[in-house]
C-alpha cells in the first residue's frame, strides 16, 4: 500500500468522535508506554490531552536526549528564484501576487554562497519558487555543483521532480529533501491549490517516496498549520512520517510545525493554531516518532524558539530571510521574500542562545563525499 492509500484510509474516520471518546487513563498509560502506537498518537493530539502537555513535554525531553543528545543543528534556508506558475491562495509565491521576481545569475549564486559560508554554517536550504520554466534541471543541477563547494549538506525544498531528477541531483550533492504537503485532506487542498502543477495532489504527496527512491539520506515533512484543522493534519503528517520510516528505514525524518504567516496577496480563512496547540503537537511527534529530529523555524518567535530547545529541537534556522538573494545582494536587485519572519536573529546570536541554554549548536553534523 502506498502513501496515497495509506492517508485516503483516514477519509472517513471520525476525528471528533474519537477525541471525544479519549480519557484521562488512556493517555496516563499512553505517556507510561516505551512506544505508542498511531491511534496512541492520535490520542496525545486530543483536547483531553491538553492538560497533559507537562509530563508530555518530560517525556520527550527524555526522548530527545536519549536519541540526539544536547546537539542542535544549526542551518540556514537559501532562496535562488520565487518566480512561480501556481496559484497558492496562502502564498506569498502564488503567480497572481504583484511582487518582485527574481531568479539568480549563477555569480549572484555563488556570492551568496560565500556570505552565508562566512557565518560558518555547513547545512543549508535551496529554495525556488515553483516554476520548471524559470528554474529548469539544469539550472538546479549548476546550482547544486556551486552550492557543494561551500556546504556538506543541501537540502532541496524545491518543485516536486521525478525520481530520476531526484537521482541526478543526488549524485551531485544534494543529501536531503523537504516537501510540505500543505494539506492531507485533498478536498481542501484543491480549494486552496486553484491552478498550476502543485494543483496535483497525489503528485506532491508521492515526491518523498521518489526522493527515497533515488537515494535522499534525509527527509522533512510537514502540513501548513493554519489551513486545516490542525489535529487531522499533524496527524495525518505523522501517518506519512511512519509510512516512511517503515518503507525506506535507512532514510533519517525530520518534523516541523509550520503556521502561516503573513504573506502578500488576498487574506484567507484560517484555522487557528495556539502555540499552546503548537506545544502539543510537537511532543505528541516526539513521543510517537522517536527517532525523527525536530525542526523549529523563524516563522516562530524568538521568546517561542527559545523555550522550544530544552523540549526536543534537534535543528534550528539562524540568520535567515526569505528574500531571494537576501544575504549578499542590494535591495534594488533583491527578489520578495515568501513569507515575513518572526525571528531576526543573526547566525551567532542563535548560537549563543543555544550554548546559554546548555546544548551544543551543530555547524557540521555530517558530511558526504
């Protein structure tokens, strides 16, 4: 069975009935288990469960240390183009918004390479926006080959490829892939996906499966909090996490809680995600997916980011903007960012925030020849 089928079981399950039907003694025995099963999961995502969000907390602090230890990857997200073909009402990117478009030369690559190397990170981010037109393989492919002189990790958080394409990038450096979903539930995606490639469901959904396919080492999952009800979504995230790690065991997982957040274009219905709400979904992953890591962004708070580390971060952004060409170009030859950030600080202000806490900020986790 795959993804796709996997998540469509879920089509007619009765959430509400179910959190309903969750007790005080059921998730006491769930926070008493060395592991839990999906339903389990789905039991720590409840109302119910709120109230346990402490020793859930305790738990998975005590998860991540046995698994990860005090280390917490630092990184840094790289946008080289935002020209995009889709209509995403809840993106900055989406092809109708009148912002700046960019795609970068291969020199305004390269210098932005060399800024970021110059704060010392190792892992990083390439971003585009979704347009084969604009960013075709082969600009990918010269991008990965600069990229790769100045870190030991890309991660591609791209348009979805074939799995061949996956391959080809692979084999020139690239070693981890990250593809939000968005949505699960795929009546709602195709009310807020009204045009373009990313418009395909199923398509999107299966693009890790082609990645692990074609050798990824890593990869990162997640729903857009804030479209949905975010206790189906995680869940459902949580569904395609441990279909991964039982198809393709070799390949590392990492989690995120993503909200929207203010963007250019029309405002849209959102559902709204408490960072109370944000607390327990990202124990409920550490406690259900124990060997997956946690990643926190910048579309988080600094006070909010920094209370997160000692409850299970294994990876955290630092000195980010989402402007493509942000850390090297002009403001006059910059492109518009995708989303606005919420938390501004620079590479060694994450750092030593990190050391203050008393974990160990990671500029090299590991590297592939």
């Amino acid at each position: 069975m795959g993804i796709y089928e996997e998540i469509h079981q879920y089509d007619d399950f009765d959430f509400d009935s179910f959190f309903n039907d969750v007790t005080d003694n059921q998730i006491e025995k769930i926070l008493l288990k060395d592991r839990i099963t999906r339903e389990d999961f789905l039991a720590l995502l409840s109302p119910r469960a709120e109230k346990y969000i402490e020793p859930m907390a305790k738990k998975a602090r005590d998860i991540t240390l046995r698994n990860f230890g005090k280390s917490i990857v630092l990184y840094t997200p790289m946008y080289i183009a935002n020209y995009c073909t889709n209509k995403c009402i809840y993106c900055g990117y989406n092809v109708e918004n009148k912002i700046a478009r960019k795609k970068m030369t291969y020199e305004e690559i390269e210098k932005e390479a060399k800024s970021i190397a110059e704060t010392g990170l190792k892992h990083i981010i390439l971003l585009t926006g979704e347009s084969r037109y604009h960013c075709p393989m082969d600009y990918l492919k010269e991008a990965v080959k600069i990229l790769k002189k100045y870190f030991d990790s890309i991660c591609l958080e791209i348009y979805p490829l074939e799995e061949d394409e996956y391959r080809e990038l692979v084999s020139l450096g690239a070693n981890s892939l990250t593809v939000y979903q968005e949505t699960y539930n795929e009546e709602v995606y195709k009310s807020v996906h009204l045009a373009g490639k990313k418009r395909d469901y199923r398509y999107r959904l299966e693009a890790l499966d082609r990645g692990c396919r074609a050798g990824i080492h890593s990869v990162g999952m997640s729903a857009l909090l804030g479209l949905y009800k975010w206790r189906n979504e995680v869940f459902l995230t949580g569904v395609h996490a441990d279909y991964i790690s039982r198809t393709y065991p070799s390949v590392e997982i990492s989690m995120s809680v993503p909200r929207i957040r203010p963007h250019a274009g029309s405002p849209i219905k959102i559902y709204d995600v408490t960072d109370r709400n944000f607390v327990q979904a990202a124990m409920a992953y550490k406690i259900f997916l124990q060997r997956a890591g946690f990643n926190v962004t910048t579309r988080e708070s600094a006070k909010m980011r920094n209370n997160l580390i000692p409850l299970g971060v294994t990876k955290m952004s630092a000195g980010v903007t989402t402007e493509v060409g942000g850390h090297s170009l002009n403001d006059k030859d910059k492109g518009e960012g995708q989303f606005q950030i919420s938390d501004g600080r620079s590479v060694d202000e994450i750092k030593a925030t990190v050391e203050k806490l008393g974990y160990n900020p990671v500029f090299k986790d590991w590297q592939f020849c």
